[in-house]
C-alpha cells in the first residue's frame, strides 16, 4: 500500500511540476527565489510590496513546497487536502494552462526545503522553478531532524554544526543555481553565506549589520512599544526606514533583503522605504499586534516556531517593550529538532528566564527540557502537553496590562487558538493564521 502511495504522489508531483513549468514558459516572468531557515515568508511578501510600485507582481505567499509551489503557479487552491481534492486538481492542472493568462511581470517563489532528499530539498524546487534572482536569508537548525540520519557524531555541539553544514548546502543550491547574468542578494553576517559569497557565478549583494564594506550595512535599530526604525547605508549613501509598530531587531533584514532586490530592478531606494511605510503589513501570524482581554497587548507570532534564533529574538523583543509591564509568553514545541531537541529546548528555557515574567509551557519536548531548567532556575511557569490542558490557563494568567506573546509550531499546536481566546475584539479571529473550514476541522481534531 505505501509502495502504492508513493508511486501516485510522485505522479502528481511530476504531473503539477509539469503544468507550472508550461505555464511559467507561457507567461515568462523574471523569478525570483527566496530561501533561509526564517524571515522568508517576510522577506517575499514585503518584496511584492514595493515591486507592485512598478510592476505587474504574482507570489507565493507562503506555498514554498514542493506541491505548494506548482499549484499556485497555476492558480489552483487545496480545499481538503483529500484524495477528491487531488483528483480535482489532477483536472484542472490542463485547464488552467489552457485559460489562465494572467501576465505578471514577476514571480517570488518563497522556497522552502524539509529534508536533503526530493522531493522535499532544493533540488527538487529548482526543477519546478529557476529563478533568475535569489535571496538567502540565512541558515540555522530547520527540520534537523530529516537531516540527523547522515550524521555520526556523539558530541552535541559539533553534530550541531555538521547538521547546520547539511542544511546550509541544501540551502546554498538555490544560490549556486543562480546564472551569470542573475543576482544574490545574501546576509553575510551568517558565516556559512558569507564563505561561499565571493564563489558564486551571479552577482552578490551583501546585507551586514556588522561589516561596513556591505552594499547595504545597517548602522543602528531602534524599537519601542511605538514604532520601529532603521538606519542603513548604502554606497556612502545614509538612510532611514521607520515603521509605525513594534518590531524585533532582526526585522532589518527583512526590510533590507526587499529593498536592494526592488533597488537593483530599478525601484529607487527612497521610492521603496516610502513603500513600506506607507504600506507595511505581514501575513497572519507573523509579529501582529492586537488588543486583548484586561486591556493586554497580544503579539500572535504563532504561525511557527521552528527554530531557537528567531523566537530568541522576538524574547529579546519583548523584554526590551516590556517595561514594567509583565511579560507572559506562551511558547509551544519547536519540532522537527531531531537528536538536537534536548539542547534547542534548553537554550529556550533559559532565554525565557532572562526575558519574561511568566511562561505557559505547551508539548511534551519543553516539558522533558525546558521546565527542568526552568525549575532550577525557580522561574515562575505552567507546562501542559496540549493546548485544551491549557487554554483555562492561558485565560485565567492573563492581567491588566500584560504583554503576551503567543509562538509554537503549527504541527499538531495550532496556537492561534490561544490568540483567539486573548482577543478583546472577536472579529480580530478572521485575521489570524490557517483560516477556513480545512483548518477548521484540523483544529477540531487536536486536543
């Protein structure tokens, strides 16, 4: 039956890697890949924004699989994920093909990579789409624990850092790929990009917030409970970004990355900060800020928690804001860590007890990692295994004028549910994460 299964996944695979290529073929936009272990969701979308200035623009939008990719070239939605929904889709691949002739002069493939092996790494990607432009982000422990198998060595630092050289190869394909007459734009403050930048066939455009010689370097960040801002240089040239909310500091690449992508179109500098401040937004789930219960602030960063640097440095965030206003965090598992979970699950632990007042703990590895040291530390927390053992928690912990941050992997959490029950304004629910009656069920489904 699995042998089955297989053989008709790689069927429809190939057969929507096909159809996205033909229509990719039809319409002949320049592509552009993003790629990185966080911030590419971020990254793509803040891109589309300023190049909708002076373009006609189509992106992922957080499709970036090997199936998610190919059905949005061609304009197809999932309904139920079913086998009913992928024989409708297996229909209307030809179809679309056929009527769907939207012109876009641009296409941003968010591109994301599971495992070493297709066909969920890049090398699979490049076959659906090759961009002409790409943006690496930067590299960190993601989805370890596909990548754990190829490593033989018992010592926790140094398997860490031959897993990090097997993601950091996966990643750096999209680079390698990129032709002569092509570009990278590339965070050299990571050290596994910034060795291969100066060996690649395209052109790079470095991003530094600590080398000067950078084509873009960030001089200084500042963010408040009001505002978030940024001062960068760019070929002598000095320049401010400010943003009208809160943001964590390693939001600048964010910004930066899509800056000098649109700059290097022919979007000018000034043209794009102007863009974004004028317009700013993130997909739900990613930094939103809303009003909760007992006039609490919320920031729903729940649409996932893969890894310890990004969620480290939202921590740092809300320490910074906080004041003396207390700071809850309700932080569920980061998955897929591998032989490397223990160790992730300890340095959160302890950032938490440098950075808040309180956490609610939610899923078995921070309950087997993080509440040990958390106790030791005599940090004030609640650990649960699922999300319904916490909610009259989460609800009941709540006082006047906490800042909450709610963050967790997706898989089998769904935190958004502990937003939901924080909301002051119930309509705020239809802007959160995974709307729509597929995620509805899923919710439905987990305890």
């Amino acid at each position: 039956m699995n042998k089955i299964k297989r053989a008709l996944s790689s069927f429809v695979l190939f057969y929507l890697r096909f159809f996205a290529k033909a229509q990719l073929k039809k319409i002949r936009p320049i592509i552009i890949g993003v790629a990185g272990s966080s911030g590419k969701s971020s990254t793509t979308s803040l891109s589309a924004q300023i190049l909708s200035s002076k373009f006609k623009v189509k992106y992922s939008a957080g499709k970036n699989s090997e199936s998610g990719i190919p059905l949005d070239i061609l304009g197809i939605e999932m309904k139920n994920y079913g086998y009913l929904d992928w024989f409708r889709v297996i229909l209307l691949a030809p179809f679309k093909l056929l009527t769907n002739w939207q012109k876009y002069q641009i296409y941003i493939a968010e591109m994301g990579i599971d495992s070493p092996f297709p066909p969920k790494n890049m090398t699979y990607l490049l076959k659906i789409v090759r961009p002409k432009i790409g943006i690496l982000t930067n590299i960190s422990i993601e989805h370890s624990q596909y990548f754990d198998p190829l490593v033989n060595e018992p010592n926790e630092e140094k398997r860490k850092e031959k897993i990090l050289d097997l993601i950091g190869n996966e990643e750096l394909n999209l680079i390698r790929a990129i032709p002569k007459d092509g570009f990278s734009i590339l965070n050299i403050d990571d050290t596994r990009i910034r060795e291969i930048h100066r060996n690649i066939l395209s052109t790079p455009i470095t991003i530094s917030g600590t080398d000067p010689t950078a084509d873009y370097f960030i001089e200084n960040e500042e963010s408040d409970i009001s505002k978030f801002e940024i001062k960068f240089t760019h070929k002598n040239n000095a320049y401010n970004l400010k943003i009208k909310r809160p943001l964590p500091t390693f939001f600048s690449y964010s910004f930066l990355f899509p800056i000098a992508l649109s700059h290097a179109l022919g979007v000018p500098i000034e043209e794009g900060i102007k863009v974004l401040e004028e317009n700013f937004y993130l997909p739900p789930g990613r930094m939103s800020i809303f009003e909760g219960i007992n006039d609490s602030l919320i920031i729903d960063s729940s649409y996932n928690n893969a890894t310890i640097e990004p969620i480290s440095g939202i921590l740092d965030f809300m320490a910074k804001i906080g004041k003396k206003r207390r700071k809850v965090a309700v932080i569920g598992d980061m998955r897929e860590q591998g032989s490397l979970s223990k160790i992730q699950h300890e340095l959160l632990a302890e950032k938490i007890s440098q950075t808040v007042n309180l956490a609610i703990l939610i899923g078995p590895m921070l309950q087997n990692f993080s509440v040990p040291i958390l106790e030791e530390a005599d940090f004030p927390h609640f650990s649960f295994l699922t999300f319904s053992d916490a909610e009259k928690r989460i609800k009941s912990t709540v006082k006047k004028g906490d800042i909450v941050l709610v963050k967790g992997s997706q898989n089998t959490l769904f935190l958004e549910r502990a937003v939901e029950i924080l909301l002051k304004d119930k309509d705020n629910i239809k802007s959160l994460p995974r709307r729509g009656p597929f995620w509805d069920r899923r919710r439905a489904k987990t305890p």
